[in-house]
C-alpha cells in the first residue's frame, strides 16, 4: 500500500508549511538580534577610525584594535569634529561615522550630490584628517580609512576586505602592507594630486622614499592592490579642494 | 542506575575515538583544515556544529515520520540551512569579533558532511533522545579533532594558546626563544592541518589495530 506521505499533494503542502515556519523562525530571529549587531558594526567602525589614526593596541606584529569597550569613549576622546562635504558646503554631524560610503558613491553615480565624511581628530598635539575609501578588489568589496595630515601626507591607514584571497590578498589587513603607507605623500612636488600606487617590481622594496607615491605590493596579489591603488585614487581626490581650501585660510 | 543505558552511553563514546566521523569517516575535513589555526576558534567552531547537529538530530528525527520521502534531503538542507543562519546571527550579535574570523565558515557548516550524514543515517530512524545523544556524540569527535589540531597549531605556529603567550615572548626573546627557538609559521598554513590530522590518524590506528583496514 502506498504510504500517504509519499502522496504528491503531501509532498506539496508539507513543503509550502515548512518554508513557512522556517521563514517566521528566522525573521523573528533575524529581527529581535538586529539592534545588537548594528551596535557591534557602529563599534567596529569607530575602531577602525580610530585605528588609522594611530590609536591602537598594536603588537610588534599584528594589528590589534582598542577594546570595544573603550571604542565610543576613545572615539569622544580623539575625534573632536565629524565633517560632511557636500560640494562646497561643510557641515559638522555628529554621526557622519554612519555614512554608508557605497551608497553614496552610487548616488554619484545617478547624478546626486555625494555627501563626504570627514573626521578631524586630535593626538599628541597633531591634528589628523581621517577618511573613509570604497572598492572592489578582485573577489569583492574591499575598503578602509586613511589618516592624513592637512598636506594630504599619510598618517595612518587601515584596509579591510569581504572575501579577498586568504594568504595572499587578504593580506591588505595586515600590519606590513598598512604600514608602508604611513609618511607617503599624495601629492606631487607641483601639489597636483598622484595618489598611492601599490606597485610590482618597483625600485624601492623597503618604501625608504616617501614621495615618490608608490609602496612595495603583495606578490600574488595583482588585482587587490589594484583595487587598493583605484579607491585611494578615486576616493581621496574628492577631498581635495577641502585641503586646498584648509592651506590657504 | 547508571545515568544512560549502555547502549546510549556508546553513542557518545564511539564517535570520540573508535567511530571518529574525521579520522575514520574522514567526513567534515573541509572545515579542520581550514579554521584550526587559533585553539579559540577551534573550540567556537565545535560548540557551533555541536549545536546544529545535536538540534538538527532532534528536530528532524521528531519529523521523522511525517517527512515526504521524495524531498528528504531538501528537509534536511532547510533544516540544517536554518539552524546554521540563527547560529551565524548569535555569533553576529554576542561575539562579532570571532564571527569575523570564523567568516564564511559558520555558513559553511551546511556542507559539513556530517551533519547530512548524521540525519540521514541516524535520525531517520531514531527517536529523538537517542538522536540527541548521536548528535553530540559525533560532534563531540569532530571538537576533539578540531581542538587537538587547534591547540599544535596555535602552539606550534603563534607560540600561544587561547592568545596567551605560552612559549615566552618572541619579540623579547624570553621563555624558549631565548634558547634559539622560532615559531614555525608553517603550521598556520592549511597544509599542516591535514599533517596533523594524519598524525592523529597513524597514532589512532597504530594503538587499535582493529581499526586498520586492509
């Protein structure tokens, strides 16, 4: 005899009820967890900031954030304005860290005005101006913060990827590759904007010479450090009628 | 009386080491090798699969008898896909730094071999009790595995366990680095998980030689 769960509007029914109790299980789920995983991303975002900047727990070795614990007071501590740059307008927000980068690049893309955030924070008597970047390396979206001083030099800098290769471009993230960039110039001697190329093969291995806006890449990592070299250039240069503006005043 | 029959007692037991699904199933590799370089998320990822499976076992052997035979395995897929996203979340929401190291793994947990197996060797055709018990049986000799190469490959590797500094300080050259030694940074490439498991392989079979094949 035919068992009935082998019927097939059985088979049907039984699985129209399970997407059903198993959709309602994870949007419940998905809902009630919500608030506490933006919390940690607004966290993680604070220490990043904060990380380019140059405060950190790092080790000889490795990069090591500040406690999420202390980021939001640290944060208070070290960024004294948050700017949005809208054209030829500024203006101070308090939560400017929030803005969602992708989306406003995709705005500018449909023809909007793209908000630019801008932190200005203070260490050691020195001011830093960091800024968010946004790309795509060779699996998926990479992006990072980079510190600089008010002559567009880097100060610090803090890359993070999706899915990069690991072991080879994923390797951004680590300490050796971010730290080349401290003490680069974006600018050439004329004070026209260059950028960073993350170059193969180049002459200076060790990044003794700090102007000529190149650092030694990651063997095996070609389209990554493309990536890296594209967004310092497409992101950064929006910032610098500001510093241009910051010199003359 | 004993808290489980002997019967039940052995399907905790045999999966530890005589019925271990890695070293003898040689099921759910994939995921040794691939996250065993820090003792820490070692230990997360089995608690993690340990839960899936010992939930996963439950709940499908509860619906044992009212699953459609043509769509089993999708049963089996949504279950274990669900359960895998709600542990993902937690992991999200109470401990974001791991679940950013563990990243696309958690999700991997839905091809880990033998959670599949397990449903459909075990729970198919047990009650949920004995399921339960099979399901953290099995995952208990998937964490065993998993903490054992976790804890030479961090050792070995980073000269630290759960990130303390077991082996002096590298940096100071205290401890053993005083003496000349350098962390092997080989062990953090996946290639020596698979050495390590098969060490623990060779150990395993050359003290029970019932398990050798021919």
């Amino acid at each position: 005899m035919e068992n009935r769960t082998d019927k097939n509007s059985y088979t049907i029914i039984f699985a129209i009820g399970m997407v059903l109790i198993v959709g309602a299980l994870l949007a419940f789920t998905a809902a009630s967890l919500k608030p506490k995983i933006t919390e940690n991303q607004r966290i993680e975002k604070q220490q990043n900031i904060l990380y380019a900047m140059g405060v950190n727990d790092n080790t000889e070795g490795s990069a090591v954030f500040v406690s999420t614990g202390d980021a939001a007071e640290l944060f208070e501590k070290y960024i004294k304005k948050q700017l949005v740059i809208e054209g030829s307008n500024v203006s101070e927000d308090k939560e400017a860290y929030l803005i969602d980068i992708k989306k406003e690049k995709a705005k500018a893309k449909s023809g909007g005005v793209r908000r630019l955030p801008l932190f200005v924070g203070e260490k050691d008597g020195n001011t830093f101006y960091v800024i968010p970047i946004y790309g795509k390396g060779l699996w998926d979206a990479i992006w990072g913060y980079v510190s600089l001083d008010e002559n567009m030099v880097i100060q610090g800098a803090y890359f993070d990827h999706k899915g990069e290769t690991p072991g080879l471009g994923a390797n951004i993230k680590e300490r050796f590759f971010m730290d080349d960039f401290i003490g680069e110039h974006l600018l050439t001697d004329e004070g026209d904007f260059a950028g960073v190329v993350v170059a193969k093969g180049n002459a200076d291995p060790k990044n003794e010479n700090k102007t000529d806006n190149e650092v030694d890449a990651i063997a095996g990592a070609t389209i990554t450090g493309d990536g890296v070299t594209a967004m310092i250039k497409s992101d950064l240069k929006l910032y610098k009628p500001y510093f241009d503006n910051l010199k003359n005043n | 009386m004993a808290l489980l029959s002997k019967k039940d007692s052995k399907l905790i037991t045999d999966p530890l080491a005589d019925n271990n699904p890695i070293t003898i199933q040689v099921l759910g590799i994939c995921s040794a090798l691939a996250i065993t370089a820090q003792l820490k998320a070692s230990i997360v990822m089995a608690v993690s699969v340990m839960a899936v499976l010992a939930i996963g076992n439950v709940v499908i052997s509860l619906m044992r008898n009212i699953i459609p035979s043509k769509i089993r395995i999708i049963v089996q897929l949504v279950v274990v896909a669900a359960l895998v996203i709600i542990v993902d979340q937690i992991l999200k929401a109470y401990s974001y730094e791991l679940s950013k190291t563990l990243s696309v793994f958690v999700g991997l947990i839905i091809t880990n071999c033998i959670i599949m197996g397990r449903f459909e060797a075990f729970a198919l055709a047990n009650g949920p009790w004995r399921s339960f018990l099979d399901g953290i049986g099995n995952a208990a000799g998937y964490g065993l595995i998993l903490v054992i190469v976790g804890f030479f490959r961090e050792l070995l590797g980073s000269g630290t366990l759960l990130g303390f500094k077991v082996l002096g300080d590298p940096i100071e050259k205290t401890g053993l680095y005083a003496i000349g030694y350098e962390n092997n940074g080989f062990m953090l490439l996946s290639p020596m998980a698979l050495m390590v498991v098969g060490i623990i392989i060779w150990v395993q079979r050359s003290r029970n030689k019932a398990l050798i094949e021919d």
